[in-house]
C-alpha cells in the first residue's frame, strides 16, 4: 500500500476505533466562550474542499536579465481534513472527472499539510510536497519535462502572541472569533527541499540533483475582522530573514542570505456548527542556488471548503483526556 493510501487509512480509522468510557454528555464539556472568542474542546470539526497548490520555481541569472520558470503541471484536488483538540490532518487527491486534471501528463503532486496547537500560545505546522512533472519556459518558449521532480518537506514553529487572537477560527474552525482582534506572531520556518532536474530531450540526458535548506525568523501580523455575528474576515503578512544551504551536482555548496514574504487572507460563514468559506495564501523564498544563480521558490494555496462541528465520541474524550493527563505528569515529573 502507498504512502497516500496509507495516511489516508489512518485519518479514517484511527478515531473511531477508540473505544472506552464511563462519562455521560452532561459530565463532556462541548462549548467554552469568552468575550472575544468560543472554543469547542470536544467536538470533531470536519471538513470537505477544493484546492489548489504547487511548489514551483523561477531561476534569475544575476548577471542579466534572463530567467526560466520551473512550473509544475498544476492540478486540482479535492479533499477531506478533520481536528479535534488542537489537532489537524488533511488528505486531498486528484481526479480525473476535474476538467483540469485531464491532460496532466503522467504528472504527480501529492501534498499533505498537518497542523497542531500546544496550550494557548503555540502553534505548529508540518507541509510535504511531492511532484512529478514540470514546464521549463521562458519569454520564448515551454518544454515538459516528465521525469523531473520536487520534494519539499519543512514547516514552522509560531508563537500566537495575543490569546484572545484565534488563529484555529482560521485554519480549523474548532473555535469562532467573536470580536475584533489581531496579534503578533514570530515564527521560525524550516524547509529541506531536493529538486532533481531529468530530461531525455538533449545529448547526453541530465539527470542532476539540487538540494536545498531554508531556516528563517518570519515576525508575523494577522488580524481577525469580525463585521457580524457570522462572517470573519482574516487578513495576515510576514516577512522574515535567515539563511539558506543550497548543493548542485558538480558546484560547490553555499551558504546565503534567504529571505521570506508570506501573505495570507480568508473568510468564513459560520452559523451555529455549519461553515463555509475560502483561503489564500503565497509564500515567497528567495535565495542563491549557486554563484550566478538566484531562485524565488513559490508556494501558492488555494482553497475552498465546507465542513461541520459534531460532538466527539465519548470514547474518543476520555481517550484524549487520558493521554493529556499522562503528558501533563510527565511534565510534572520534568519540572520536579
């Protein structure tokens, strides 16, 4: 079985399989609200959506004005995600029915995005990106390159800064912003990324390897837009500094100066445990793959979705009750 197939199985099984407790649904706590924002500690937030995401990349002499796009044979995707507690996974694919996916050319993006929160502050995101299939172009001209790939890997570590700030009424809707607010989020981002160039099309074939770390500091600011009772309207930017390793196949390795610019904005209907909404992101790394070459390596996001908000099962509380019980005595045992 696959590696899709199998983190697929896993997001649908693993939770109701669960199975042991005593409590009844008076003894679960399933809504918490304060002024500026109600949380749902105990229910499983769902959702279904369209998306559309890539990791391409532009290569710039610096000596000139010449450049080439090294553009991924887009696809959209459909999907499912679920959090509960802080937790969220997701699982999209490809079909052929979308009109868009039908010519892609033996092309492959698998992407999977994983997020978490620990207590009120810190925030947690994982991204893998895993493509087959890209355009070279130019002004002038666009070539497919079937074998070439990209593997990314990375994510970031946040500090939400303002606990009255949701950033979880954003990206999971396990909590609704009630009122008006921003916050300042510093955030350290990881990416390890290998990009292996193949093509048959010259004499003799290519078949180059270019790997690449980018770690940055990226301060943040997002504000939360909350017009009515309903609608949350959720604009954000950062902009960050750090350093990149880079290796091509037959150069010398170096070590420079990165630079980060990512936007993001959303907005959610949200009525009783129904929502629906969009998502927009960009994120922006710029470095130098070699002496004379500089890179913009782009990761857009698209998203569209609906999703509900159900009571977890009583099995599935006091399992997760049970395991935040062992952690926080383990934390104990730390701190004595």
């Amino acid at each position: 079985m696959g590696l899709k197939n199998s983190l697929f199985c896993v997001l649908l099984f693993t939770l109701p399989l669960l199975c042991f407790s005593q409590e009844t649904d008076e003894e679960i706590i399933y809504k918490e609200e304060t002024e500026y924002k109600v949380s749902y500690p105990n229910r499983i937030t769902a959702r279904a959506y369209y998306v559309n995401t890539s990791n391409s990349l532009i290569l710039k002499d610096r000596n000139s004005d010449a450049f080439f796009n090294l553009e991924p044979n887009k696809q959209n995707r459909i999907g499912a995600s679920i959090s509960f507690r802080g937790i969220t996974a997701s699982y999209s694919f490809a079909p052929d029915f979308l009109a868009k996916n039908k010519d892609n050319k033996d092309s492959k993006l698998f992407n999977l995005n994983l997020r978490t929160f620990f207590g009120k502050h810190f925030m947690q995101t994982f991204d893998l990106f895993n493509e087959k299939g890209f355009y070279l172009s130019d002004d002038n001209v666009s070539v497919y390159l079937p074998k070439t790939r990209n593997f990314k890997i990375g994510g970031a570590t946040s500090y939400i800064w303002n606990e009255n700030f949701s950033f979880r009424a954003i990206t999971s809707q396990d909590e609704k912003q009630l009122k008006s607010t921003g916050s300042f989020i510093p955030r350290i981002i990881y990416y390890y990324s290998k990009f292996n160039f193949r093509t048959d099309l010259v004499n003799p074939p290519i078949d180059d390897d270019y790997r690449s770390f980018d770690i940055a500091f990226a301060p943040s600011y997002y504000y939360n837009f909350v017009p009515t009772k309903n609608i949350l309207l959720s604009a954000g930017v950062s902009a960050g500094i750090g350093l990149n390793y880079s290796k091509y196949d037959g150069e010398d390795s170096l070590t420079t100066l990165l630079t980060e610019l990512n936007f993001r904005a959303s907005a959610t209907y949200d009525i009783d445990n129904l929502y629906i909404g969009t998502h927009y992101s960009y994120l922006i790394l710029n470095h130098n793959a070699d002496r004379s070459t500089r890179v913009n390596d782009n990761i857009p996001y698209f998203q569209i979705f609906v999703g509900y908000r159900f009571r977890a099962p009583k099995s599935l509380v006091a399992f997760a009750d049970k395991m935040q019980n062992k952690l926080n005595e383990e934390i104990e045992k730390i701190k004595n």
